[in-house]
C-alpha cells in the first residue's frame, strides 16, 4: 500500500514497522519486528524462502538479499527516496555512511568548535568525521593502527592523527593530554573492546561523551571504573545511527542532493555485478573499503 511499481528505494538491513513501541517512539529506531536478525532466513509472513536453485531453497540475509538480480523485501525494509537521485551514489547510505554520520550528528552532537576522536577510519569511521566536520567541530582526530589511511581521513575533516601503536601509554591518555584534559565527543568505530575503553576514557570529564558504533564479539566484555561516571562522562550506543529507515532515510538522500552532504568521495571503487568477488578481494586486501556493485540489467 505504501508502494508503487517505479519507485525508487533503498533497501535497508534494519526496518521499520512503524507500528510497534521503537517505531512510534521518537527516542529509538530499533523496530521489534524488524530489526537486523542474522538468523531470519525467510519471509515473515509465512516463514518461507522466494530463492531456490535445484529444488533447493536458498535464505534471505537481513532482510534484503541485495547480492542478486532480483529480490524480495518486506515493506518495512525499503525506504522511499527521490527519484531523482543517483542510485549508484546514494546506494551507499543503507548502511555504513547513515551509521557513522548519524552517531556524530544524532548521538554524539558535537557542538561548534569543539573537539572530536573518532577511532577507527574505515568506511563507517570516516563517515563520523564527516558527521564532525558538518557539525562544525574544530578539532577532528583520528585514532587508527594503519597510518596509510590518515591521508584519505584528511578528505573527511581530519585534521589530527593518533597511531596507539606509536606511544608507549594508553591512547586515551595520549588524548587526554593533547586535549588538557579530553575531547568533547568520540565515536568508536572498530568493534575492538580495548578501543571503547579507549574512546570511554579520552572523553573530557564534566561533559564528554562517548558513542559505541563497532560490534564487539559475543564473548567481549567492557570494564572501566565506575568513577569514570561518577565523574560525569556520558557512554551511549548506536544503532544505524539513530535513523528510522523509512521516515528518515528519505531526508538524508536530500541532503545529499542540496549539497549539504558529500557522498561521492565515500566511493573509491565501482564494478559490475558479475564481479561481485572482486570487490571482496578488494575489501579483504585493504584496497577498498567502501565498494559499490553496480547493477546491470538490461
């Protein structure tokens, strides 16, 4: 009902029912029924496949099953857009740009001139500088082991580096010291344990605040001292960046389209669907880390 045959959309690997108490919530994007669920290989609605090859199902992953031709979503996983905007651009907002940008811009709120650590500099964590940058943050700095990826962060707003390996005391406390204290705001993109402690303890006492992005292994566990809170440093985590799929997603392609968000340096490699392999050759080298599959049916 919500759909018509034409339009255009970007399917999402987190939905929006737009019925239950996440999604009527203005606090929360995480929808009871279809939130990301790694284990749901089939339909909601009957609990079958719409894939099989040789008789043989085939299950759908997170909803969307984009690494084919033709798929079958439900409703709540599609978000509407602009028919006007560059699929093979805004494609990329489905999921790591729309997660670092909205933990800056919707968790974080780095206020103007203020300074911002962002561990981690792959797709997701050049997104959040981005989200620094926009936000009008005078101090972006970025906390990464791979000194080759300082150069290309700088395009995103980065304007100081910190290797961990390089110094021979806890990064957070190499932080604090260039900061007289602390920054304003991190945002942790690795999924590394050691680095959310890290990204907890380098916040300013008083006001910082620090936002969890990476996912961390089923077994990790997060220790601090629980004077690090008493002390006033806020810890928070996200989830796709705090957007609602479906009510948000449309805006942030507008954004993209009255140039209030650069989209295009995100990409740094594009190949043909039938090459899909190459592209995770190219991720898995460190070549690429935001790839896009182009789609071509004729």
């Amino acid at each position: 009902t919500d759909l018509q045959p034409g339009d255009h959309v970007l399917p999402v690997f987190t939905g929006e029912c737009k019925e239950c108490r996440h999604c009527k919530s203005e606090e929360s994007n995480m929808c009871d029924l279809l939130r990301i669920n790694t284990d749901r290989g089939t339909m909601l609605s009957d609990g079958k496949s719409r894939f099989s090859k040789d008789g043989k199902p085939i299950y759908h992953f997170l909803g969307t099953s984009t690494f084919s031709e033709y798929t079958v979503c439900h409703v709540g996983s599609v978000a509407k857009i602009n028919p006007a905007a560059p699929l093979d651009k805004v494609c990329v907002l489905s999921c790591g740009i729309c997660t670092g940008f909205g933990a800056t811009v919707n968790v974080a709120k780095p206020k103007k001139g203020s300074s911002v650590a962002i561990f981690g500099l792959g797709a997701v964590g050049l997104a959040a500088a981005e989200g620094a940058r926009v936000s009008g943050a005078a101090r972006i700095i970025g906390v990464d082991l791979n000194p080759n990826r300082f150069e290309e962060a700088k395009k995103f707003g980065v304007n100081e580096f910190v290797n961990p390996k390089d110094h021979n005391k806890p990064v957070q406390e190499v932080i604090a010291e260039m900061t007289d204290g602390g920054v304003d705001r991190s945002v942790e993109c690795t999924g590394s344990v050691q680095a959310m402690i890290s990204a907890f303890e380098c916040v300013h006492d008083g006001w910082g605040v620090a936002v969890l992005v990476g996912v961390p292994s089923k077994d990790d566990a997060f220790k601090t001292h629980p004077v690090n809170f008493l002390n006033e440093r806020t810890l928070k985590g996200t989830f796709y960046g705090n957007y609602k799929p479906r009510s948000d997603l449309p805006g942030v392609v507008e954004m993209y389209m009255n140039k209030e968000l650069e989209v295009d340096k995100f990409i740094t490699h594009s190949v043909p669907f039938a090459e899909i392999n190459k592209a995770f050759d190219l991720m898995l080298s460190g070549q690429s880390i935001r790839c896009i599959i182009r789609m071509e049916i004729h």
